[in-house]
C-alpha cells in the first residue's frame, strides 16, 4: 500500500488530521484496530478552539444537531446533611460568553458520535480517504509501517507517519521518546443518566469530600464524574450501588430520581486521571498527536480538545508542504513549536484545577472557595481562565493575578476590553508560523 500520509490510530486526533489532508487533497489511510464503536466513556466536552476547527472542516452543523450547547460553568460549594437538601455556601458561574469570539461555547457530545461524524465527512473525498476498520497498525519494518488487516500483514509506505493511538503507542515506542507520569491521590467514577430537561448547564458541586461534574448531552441525559479516592474503587462498589445513588442525591437532588437509573456497576466506568508529556513530538518523518504525545487530567475537559487541536496544525503543515512542495521532514518541527507550549501550558492548568479539589481539608477548601469566588469577581481572572480554557488564546496569570485571587490585593474594578483580549487570541500566524517565515524568506 502507498499513500502520502499513514495515520496509525482513528480516534478524534487521527480522525480530524485525515479529514483536513483528504479535503485539500492530500492522500491519507487511517488503520483504526476497532471494527465497531467503542463502548468506553472518553471526552466528550468541545472547547470553543475545537469547534472553531470542526467549522473550517464543515462539520459544524452536524455537530451542534448532535451536541448540547454549554454557555456557563456553574461551580457550587455545599455543605451536605444526610436526609436534607446541601445548604449552599457559594455559588460562582463561569459564562463563555466573555471570549470575544464567535466561537464563545462549549458543546457536549458523545465520543462516538463525533468520530461518526468525522468519517462520514471523510468518506466524501473519495479516493484522498482511506479508513481501515480492524486494522492493527505493529511497528516499523524497513521504514514501512506494518499492519495487520484482515488476519494478513501489510506494508504500508508513506511519506509521513503519524501516531494516533492514543495512550499505548506503537509509534511513540518506535521513536524512542521518553515520558514522564504524574498520577493523582483521587480517580473518578463516571456514568451518563437520564437528566430533567431544564438542566442544561455544566456544573461542578464539591463539598469538603466530595466532587461531582455534571455535563448535559442532547436527548436528556446527563455525563456525571465522582471523584473518589485512588485505590477505593473495590471497597466502595463492595459497599453496593445505594451509597452512589445516595450521594449523587445528596449533592445534586435534581438527579436524585435519574441517578437510579443505575442499576450495575458495569454501567460506571473508572477513569483514573495521570498526566503526561512526551519529550519530542517529531523524528524524522514520524510525529506524534493527542494521547499518543501528551495526556491531560479531565478536570478541564481538554483531552479530545488538545488531540484535534494538534491534528490541525498538523495537518495544515502537511498539507502546506505538499500545496508547495517542501520536504515535509524540513517543517514538521513547526508543528511542535506551535503546539508544545500550548499543550504544556493546558497540561499545567488542569493540573492546578485538579489539585483545587485534591484535598479534603477545611483550610484548602477555604483557599479553594476564596480563589474560585475571585475568578468571578475579578473580570480580568475571569477572561483569562475561559479563555485559555477554551484554546482560542493563552493569556498567563500572573503575579498580581494570583494575589487578586489569594484575596492578598483587591479585586480589579475595570472589564477587559474585547480589543485587549484579541491580543492574546491566536491568529492565523500563530497558529500556522511556517506560512509567514517563508513569505519572509521569499
Ligand atoms: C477511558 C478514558 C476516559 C477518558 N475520559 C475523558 C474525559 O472524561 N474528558 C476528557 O477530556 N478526556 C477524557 N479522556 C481523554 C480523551 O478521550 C483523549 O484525550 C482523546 O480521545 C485523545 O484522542 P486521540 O485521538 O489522541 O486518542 P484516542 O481517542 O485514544 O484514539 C486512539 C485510537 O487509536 C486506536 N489504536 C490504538 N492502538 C492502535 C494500533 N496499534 N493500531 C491501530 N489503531 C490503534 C484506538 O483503538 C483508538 O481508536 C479519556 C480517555 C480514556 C482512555
């Protein structure tokens, strides 16, 4: 098999890079090891940068038919007495209304679905578009990609590789990166439900032990994680499904009803947070993307988010160099210098988010609920956390910030002006550098 660019992996990153390089023409096969959908929970949160890029590759409007728009983040501190309704003791909403972009939403939206989506779009560039379900991709051989299709080995060569495998990669392996683990003290349990129509915002509830997000999907039904303590899973589902039901109740009472929809333990999944990120993105002409280089903790949703952000720089470079005839092994660094900052800095915030909610003692959670209380009252914390949040920018806090938030300075009076913010949104020179340093060059 020959094709311009082998991608090992049809997750969301494979997936979103193939559809980008077959729609401008550039040759791509997929090897995807899963004949069918996979049954496990992943991410299902886009953030505003993900759904400006599912725009330009016209899937937006599938995806919010089959999405649930997320406006506002509402974070709720309680206090939790069995047998009565929480008392809340803070209240605080982050709205994504406050990016100065169009892209100024999240949507919620099964994994598989969006997968679906991308490879019906796919399927369109006919002959560009090669996507092999079933498909094992093993290792390098010769230079050539090795793959077990159909029970019989392959040798697919390629002018690029791309490994898009996710967490165990064959690709990473080959090219001999090393990575480095950072675990946490808390795992999750997550499960969707049913949901009241009339809950249609994210929420996260803590109280001093406990921490339960809430995410609506369309068709009513609702992802939920429960964070509990790493290493517990067994004694707490021995302890039976009634001390989940319960909580949930107690923390939330509009999914008291829902929430026993419940019935097994095999309807929960445990997702068990780590970091970590690679130390190269790119050999020669293989390169790493999403799971494969870097792996997030869920605490700010942007697992699927980084993999398909980096799938579009990428796959813009790649196809740049084909438009122009340049040897892609010359400009791939280009995509690790525009994407490893970026991921890093992600990396670094939802690490800070879940330490946040690491602990259970009552000074952390008094620092916790102080700084989250800030982040709203304090329009410049406020923009710059949705805002890198979102992918859309990187605007770093800084030392003043983190004393606004410590409560050490006051809150700032003044809004952040849309022409301020736009500083510190990317634009096309930053997301595609190599463009502008060849016009230069030129
Ligand atoms: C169990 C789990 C739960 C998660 N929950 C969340 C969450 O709640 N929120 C969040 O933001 N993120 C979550 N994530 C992370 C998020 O799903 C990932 O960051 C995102 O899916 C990364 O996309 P990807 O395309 O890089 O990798 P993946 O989505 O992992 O896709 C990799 C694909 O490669 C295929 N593959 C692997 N090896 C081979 C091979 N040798 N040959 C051929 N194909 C291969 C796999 O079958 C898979 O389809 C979760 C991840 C996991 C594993």
């Amino acid at each position: 098999m020959q094709t311009d660019v082998f991608v090992a992996g049809g997750g969301v990153g494979g997936l979103a890079l193939a559809v980008k390089l077959a729609s401008r023409g550039v040759q791509v096969t997929v090897a995807e090891q899963l004949k069918n959908e996979s049954p496990l929970y992943k991410g299902e949160l886009l953030q505003p940068k993900t759904i400006a890029i599912l725009d330009h590759l016209a899937v937006l409007p599938e995806v919010l038919e089959h999405g649930h728009k997320i406006e506002t983040l509402a974070f709720q501190e309680v206090n939790v007495n069995a047998g009565d309704p929480p008392e809340e003791i803070e209240s605080t909403d982050l709205t994504y209304n406050r990016i100065a972009s169009t892209y100024n939403y999240a949507i919620m939206i099964p994994h598989e679905k969006i997968k679906a989506i991308l490879k019906n779009k796919g399927s369109h560039y006919g002959g560009y578009f090669e996507y092999l379900p079933g498909a094992r991709f093993l290792g390098f051989e010769n230079g050539e990609a090795q793959v077990k299709y159909k029970k019989q080995a392959h040798a697919v060569t390629a002018d690029v590789y791309i490994g898009a495998e996710g967490r165990s990669s064959p690709t990473r392996q080959a090219m001999q990166v090393s990575i480095n683990r950072k675990d946490y003290n808390h795992h999750f349990l997550t499960v969707t439900i049913p949901r009241p129509e009339s809950f249609q915002e994210g929420k996260i509830v803590t109280s001093r032990t406990a921490f339960l997000g809430m995410f609506p999907l369309p068709d009513n039904q609702i992802r939920t994680v429960y964070m509990i303590p790493a290493g517990e899973y067994k004694a707490i589902k021995e302890n039976g499904l009634e001390q989940v039901h319960e909580a949930y109740g107690q923390l939330e009472p509009r999914l008291k009803e829902d929430v026993r929809s419940i019935k097994d333990w095999k309807q929960i999944q445990l997702m068990v947070p780590y970091t970590y990120h690679v130390d190269k993105y790119v050999k020669g002409n293989l390169a790493l993307l999403g799971d494969a280089a870097h792996t997030v903790h869920p605490m700010a949703g942007e697992g699927m988010n980084l993999a398909i952000q980096d799938a579009d720089v990428l796959g813009e470079l790649l196809t740049w160099c084909k438009e122009h005839k340049k040897p892609y092994y010359a400009y791939l660094p280009y995509y690790e210098q525009v994407r490893r900052p970026r991921v890093e800095f992600l990396l670094r915030l939802s690490h800070l988010s879940a330490l946040v909610y690491s602990y259970p003692y009552r000074w952390w959670r008094k620092i916790r609920m102080r700084a989250v209380d800030r982040m709203y009252e304090d329009d410049r914390l406020h923009v710059k956390q949705i805002l890198n949040t979102s992918g859309l920018g990187m605007w770093d806090f800084s030392l003043v910030d983190r004393a606004i938030q410590g409560s050490v300075l006051p809150v700032r009076k003044k809004k952040v002006s849309d022409i301020r913010q736009k500083r510190y949104i990317f634009d096309e020179n930053d997301d595609y550098p190599w463009k502008q340093n060849d016009n230069r060059k030129g």
